[in-house]
C-alpha cells in the first residue's frame, strides 16, 4: 500500500506518566483510526519522556519524514508541560502569550484564580495557529504540519473535530480481517505468496491463544478491487487448510 508522503502521520505520545505505566495510552488507537478513516497512514507512533531535547529532535525528525505530526501531552500548566516551549525552539520561535488564546482562557476563568499556570496555557511559538478547546478551552495549536495536542484524551477527542478542514484527505484506507482456528505457521507461506501478487495490499497475520491458538488476518488497502480479490483468495487457503488439519 505506497501512499504519498502527504497522506502519511506520525504519533508522539509525551509523558513521563505514560512510560512509567500510571497512565494508559488511549490517544494512539483513537488518532490512528481517525487518521485513517481520512486516507492517512499512521506510519510511526513514538512515546518519549518529558525531555526537551528528546522533543525537539523526535518531532523535528518526524515532521521531515511524514506528512503530518501529531503531539499529545505536555501543554498543561505545571512545570513539567513543556511541549509548547520545545516545539518553539524546534522551529527557532518565540515562545510567547497567544493572544487570542489567552483571551479565552481570561474570559473562562473570570470569576477564578487566573493564575501564572493557567496563563502558561496560552503560551506557544509565535506563529501558532490554534485548535479549539470545546470542553476546557485551553487550545492547542499548530504550525506547520505539525499539530499539537492535549494527552487527557476526552479533551483530545473533542478537539480533533476541529481539525478536519485542515487535513488533506486521501482514499479512504479500507480493512478486511478473517479469525481463524489456525496456527500461523501452518498458512505463513502461501500467505507470503498472496502478498506478493497484491502489492497495493497490506497483509497481516496476528496469532493469539483463547482457549486454542488461532490467527487473525487482516487486510488493509486503499483499493477496494484488490481487497476484495485478496480476502476472496486467503478464505479460499483458510478453508483448504481448515479442511485438511
């Protein structure tokens, strides 16, 4: 499945919470299926630490590679959010109050404690464009093609509306998936052979024991036509060997 770099993305999940295993990371599986129902292959996902120098080398690297990039975690108001302040530096801007960003949050804690850490949440490089906050109003923004995002994924999820206008969208990647009774050894190399003659298809084998061991295949291509061609041909080799076990 070749897709062109502009319908490509990239992952990076910041948290010093999330390497340490007190936090589950749910942003992946949420963007990498609304990135796909758009045409766009997540093709690496990434999870660094807190680190400013990790951040700006891992975006900076990424951003060049793929299409798009998106961040999550590291935009809130404590001393470790240091997302907004790296990927300042990483594009060599100023690291300063948006304007209309910390308009909202004035408006939003009027009759609150507006203090230093909540200002800081409308702090991000100098030629941020914003991504509403629909739920707590502090935005996210980007630049580039890079978007950054809050990691509390409510918020995450609220927020990526608002960002559909500003993706470019591709053929809608379409999937297929077969569970079978079989081991993966016993199909792996006539699998081989189906995926050889469906270039433009993806063609994954995941093996899991339940009660029995069994393997999931599943198919994945922006071309409907040879989708279908393939699964028609691996239930064809399931049924065959399901036969003769």
């Amino acid at each position: 499945m070749n897709l062109q770099k502009e319908f490509t993305a990239a992952i990076v999940i910041i948290g010093n919470e999330i390497l340490s295993g007190r936090t589950v990371d749910k942003n992946t599986s949420f963007l990498s299926s609304w990135l796909n129902d758009k045409g766009i292959s997540v093709e690496e996902v990434r999870i660094i630490p807190d680190k400013e120098k990790v951040i700006i080398d891992t975006v900076d690297h990424l951003r060049r590679t793929f299409g798009y990039v998106f961040t999550t975690g590291g935009i809130g108001p404590t001393h470790d959010d240091i997302t907004s302040e790296s990927i300042s530096k990483m594009f060599s801007q100023k690291y300063q109050y948006h304007q209309e960003a910390y308009k909202i949050l004035e408006k939003y804690y009027e009759n609150q404690d507006f203090n230093e850490g909540r200002k800081k949440m409308a702090k991000m490089p100098e030629k941020a464009k914003l991504i509403q906050n629909p739920k707590t109003f502090a935005a996210g923004f980007y630049v580039e093609n890079v978007f950054v995002l809050p990691g509390v994924p409510s918020i995450l999820q609220a927020m990526v509306v608002n960002l559909d206008k500003l993706i470019l969208s591709g053929s809608k990647i379409l999937s297929a998936s077969i569970d079978t009774s079989l081991r993966e050894s016993s199909i792996a190399q006539e699998l081989e052979e189906i995926q050889k003659k469906y270039k433009d298809v993806d063609v994954g084998s995941y093996p899991y024991f339940k009660e029995k061991p069994g393997t999931v295949l599943v198919m994945r291509s922006t071309n409907k036509e040879s989708i279908d061609l393939c699964e028609k041909e691996i239930r064809l080799l399931v049924k065959e060997n399901i036969i003769n076990s």
